[in-house]
C-alpha cells in the first residue's frame, strides 16, 4: 500500500540519533537548543520551545497567551482535534470559524462576520487559532489586523507548514501572530518521532512556555535566594508538565532540518505533477492564497458525491489515501457540547467530497503515476 504521507529517514538521522545514544545526555542536553535555534534560524522567529508534540505545544501556548477558564478560543472545524482541544484543557471554551471553499483555510469574511457578532453580545475570543490547512499559509495580514482591531491573541497551527512562505516571509516568524506551532509527527514535513515547537517572537511568552513545558520550575534564582538557600535548589513558580523533547529527538531534527528544503522541493515538485495531469478533470484543487508558497503537506481534492466509491476503489488498489478532515465539531466530544452537523456548512460540505492523496518526499514519479492511473479508473475519467 502506498500510504498518503510518510518520513523520510536517511543513514544521517540514524547516525545523529546513536551519537546522542552514546553520548552523557539522553534528555536536557545540548541538543534541545540547538534544534531550536536551527528552527528558529530557519522561520526568522527569536524564541522557540521544543516540546514533545505539537498538541503539548498548543497547550502551553493557550495557557502562556492568559488562557483561563471561562476564556473563548475560535479555530477551524477543518482540522485535527488537537487544534481545539487545547481551549479546553484549560477549562476554556471553543467555537469555530468556518473555511472559505476555495483555500479550505479559515474565512476572513466569516471571522469578521462572527466577529462583529460577538462584539455586539460582550462575546469575543481572546485566542484565535488559525491552520495553515495543507501547508497553504493563511490570509495572516486580514487575519492579523482584525486581532488588533478586536483584541485577540493569535495562534498559528503551523502543524502543516514549515518551509510555507507568505509574500516571501517564512511561516513561524511570527509576523502577524503571538505564537507559531509545528508537528514533527511522522507524517508531517519533518519528524522527530514524536515532537513540537512553539515560535514567538516575545521573550516574556518564550519564557513562560518554558516554565510549563517543564513542571513549572525554575532555576532562574537571584544570588539573594542562593544565598539563602543552596546551590541544589529549585523552585516551582507555576503549575506545569513534563512537556520536555528529549535529545534524541531534537538530534534527528537538527538532521532533518538540513534535508528541509530537498523535502519541500520534492512536495512541490509532485504537488505540480497532480496539478499537471488532474487539469481538466471532473475535481477540484485547493486554491492558493495571494501571496502563498505552500509546503504541500498534503494534496487534497474535492471529487464530489461519490467520494466513498472513490475512496474504497483506491483504497483495494493499493493506493492509501485518507480523508482530512472530519469536521472537529461534528465528532461525539463537540457534539455533547452542543455542536450540530450544519452548523458550518463550508467545512461539512468540503469534507464529504474530499480525498487526501499520496504525496511525501520518497514517493517516486512511477508511483504518483500508479496513483494518478488508479485514480482515473476510480473515477471513469478517459
Ligand atoms: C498533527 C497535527 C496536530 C497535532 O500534532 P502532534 O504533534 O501529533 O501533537 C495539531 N494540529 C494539526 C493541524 C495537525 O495536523
């Protein structure tokens, strides 16, 4: 089966993973800062801090950013679970911005409309968060000036888009944003294993992200509390977690950050080839945003009604496609939460059409041609 996305690990990642193995720190070591100042470098943000997913990165940035409980955050229901689910960790409510059809990301125009909604009734978010959905970068400058004229903070779940570049500037720079969030699951751009990172360009925010990735505790003490205490002490200032990346998975990032741009050159390599030859056929593409490079992280198309022949036609070829994504406020959880199907018909209506095609930077021209040949026979195209 040809999956829809995979890693790519070369004998230079394992080495770098076995060199932290034989080396004095498994965790906390060197290699931890020095993955992120490799990403940080790389998206032109000052502060990044790795932690062990990106749903661990989400966490602590809602709660760095003043997140409380009886606090509102708005995403999109197009997108993992995750991107919601850290409102709630922190007692926090959620509610949904619906996509625009055609970039799949969120609406400017129905977030302004919400918007002025919520103004009206005391209700408005004090986080917005937004998904480069694919790796297409959203409209940041609209989005960015409304958190100003509203007073929101701004998270981007990047999840999809490192290497994404809007109007030249790297995703994770934190532009128009507080806090920019990246995967390193398997099957994003780069991986880890397991691995996040949050990027900010303030240093009170970096600071406090720290101190909640590791249990709250500081080691940050005046010479007056050493002093008066002892060089073995430490204090706990905040209720935190174990969010630590260990260094052996910042090694195998530090490894891949050097192959990073021949994964996006291969990614928009294929992503043209779909272009190419789909021309023409009965379906639909994501649209780009102006300005936008995605990282291509995934290849989505909409076929239609018949989505679930296609799939299943695809699927027993050995072509292993997938679906993203159901919408997050259509799932048994949100549901118990009052969330009702029709309720943002955009993302609803996207997601019974789509299908999410193999693309992943080992996926050679003759097996994207297999899944371009399997695809035409799934769907009677001549
Ligand atoms: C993968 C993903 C996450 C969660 O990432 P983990 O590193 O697996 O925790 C969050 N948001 C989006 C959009 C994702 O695709």
């Amino acid at each position: 089966m040809i999956p829809y996305g995979r890693q790519d690990l070369v004998q230079s990642d394992i080495d770098a993973v076995v060199a932290v193995l034989e080396s004095d720190f498994l965790t906390q070591g060197p290699a931890v800062p020095l993955f992120e100042r490799r990403v940080s470098g790389y998206c032109g943000a000052s502060h990044a801090v790795a932690v062990c997913n990106a749903t661990a990165a989400l966490h602590i940035a809602c709660l760095a950013l003043g997140l409380k409980p009886g606090g509102l955050v708005w995403t999109v229901p197009n997108t993992f679970v995750a991107s919601a689910n850290c409102a709630l960790y922190c007692g926090a409510r959620v509610d949904f911005v619906d996509i625009d059809p055609d970039t799949l990301n969120m609406s400017v125009a129905a977030l302004e409309e919400k918007l002025e909604l919520a103004k009206a009734c005391g209700n408005l978010p004090n986080i917005v968060i937004p998904v480069h959905f694919a790796g297409m970068p959203c409209d940041m400058p609209a989005i960015g000036a409304l958190a100003k004229r509203y007073g929101f903070a701004l998270i981007e779940d990047a999840s999809h888009a490192i290497g994404a570049e809007l109007d030249d500037v790297k995703v994770g720079a934190c532009t128009y944003s507080d806090i920019t969030v990246f995967s390193f699951h398997p099957v994003k751009i780069l991986t880890t294993g397991e691995g996040g990172m949050a990027l900010t360009n303030s240093a009170e925010i970096c600071q406090r992200m720290q101190l909640l990735r590791s249990h709250g505790i500081s080691r940050d003490l005046s010479s007056v509390e050493l002093e008066a205490t002892g060089g073995w002490y430490y204090k706990q200032v905040d209720l935190g977690f174990n969010y630590r990346m260990t260094d052996i998975q910042a090694a195998l990032g530090v490894s891949q950050m050097d192959r990073l741009n021949s994964f996006l050159n291969r990614r928009r390599c294929l992503a043209e080839r779909y272009q190419e030859v789909l021309a023409g056929w009965p379906l639909k593409v994501q649209g780009f945003t102006d300005g936008a490079n995605s990282s291509r992280h995934l290849f989505v198309i909409r076929v239609g009604a018949n989505r679930k022949v296609v799939y299943d036609h695809l699927r027993a070829s050995g072509v292993g496609v997938n679906v993203h994504y159901i919408p997050v406020h259509t799932q048994p959880y949100y549901r118990e939460l009052g969330f009702k199907s029709g309720m943002f018909p955009e993302a609803e209506r996207y997601y019974s059409e789509a299908i999410s095609l193999p693309i992943y930077s080992t996926l050679s021209d003759e097996q994207q041609d297999f899944v371009v040949e399997s695809l035409r026979l799934a769907m009677n195209v001549s």
